[in-house]
C-alpha cells in the first residue's frame, strides 16, 4: 500500500473505525443527541462545535485536492451554526461523514510525488504535512468529544 492509500485509511479510520485506538467519530456520535450535542460545561467547547470544527478544515482541504483555491480563516472555525433540533443536529453529522468519504477518496487520487508539493502557499509546507495534520487535528478533538460525552452524561446521573 503506497503512502496515499495509507493517509486516505488512516483518515477513514479515525472517522469511520478501524483505528487502533478503537474510537472513530461515527460511532462515537450515534447515540448523542442534539439536546447532548449543544450542552456547554464548563468553558469547554460543545460537541456540536468541535465536530464542526473539525469539518471546518476538512471541507476547504478537499476543495484544494479538487482543484480549486484554499479559502478559510482560523478565525471561523469554531462559529458553528445554530443546532436547535435532531435535524440540524444529524444532518451536520452526516454533513461532517459525507466529506470525510469524499477526503479520502481524493487522497487516494493524489499521485505519492504530490505529497511532497507546495500545499496552495509555501507557508502551509507540503500536502503530506497537510493531510496528516488534518487526521492529528481530528483525532485530537474526538478525544475531546469523547470525554466532554461522558462528562454529559455522568452530569445526569
């Protein structure tokens, strides 16, 4: 399996199973609510807003591998919209399942040299340091995820 197809798994992995830390975001946002997903403790961030935050640097990273201009600004990446009911809630989930397939997929794409090349600005390194970031940057918030659920929970007991 070349580096490609190992990043594009690795991406899937953490967002549909099959990790080795046993945790993905598809299952660990089956059972959560909307009611759960917008609850705020403490100064922590929601779940709602770290899934969306997640997403956010997703979404214009897939647009680049489809060929257009990078286009975001950190300072947008936690302004999730408003999620007041289960529909709101389960399509940005599914918004958020949906662009994870379409990532890997368009790294599977990506000749191995590609890796190496400038990432949209030479600021930004290369799409290796890009798309691996981007898996590390998820992983990190579906640990936070996953605790701040259990706290929630804990909470009403």
């Amino acid at each position: 399996m070349n580096t490609t197809k190992q990043l594009a798994q690795h991406f899937r992995d953490v967002h549909f199973g099959g990790n080795w830390t046993f945790v993905n975001l598809k299952d660990s946002l089956a059972d959560v609510t909307w009611q759960e997903a917008t609850t705020k403790l403490h100064d922590f961030n929601t779940i709602a807003t770290l899934l969306f935050h997640i997403n956010y640097y997703v979404n214009p990273v897939l647009k680049v591998l489809q060929g257009e201009p990078l286009i975001a600004s950190d300072k947008y990446s936690f302004d999730c919209p408003p999620i007041t009911s289960n529909e709101d809630w389960q399509k940005l989930v599914q918004k958020v399942l949906d662009e994870a397939e379409l990532f890997a997929q368009e790294i599977e794409k990506l000749d191995e040299l590609k890796l190496y090349d400038v990432f949209s600005e030479e600021k930004y390194g290369n799409y290796f340091r890009n798309l691996l970031g981007i898996i590390e940057h998820s992983h990190y918030h579906l640990g936070q995820i996953s605790l701040i659920k259990k706290l929630i929970r804990q909470k009403g007991e």
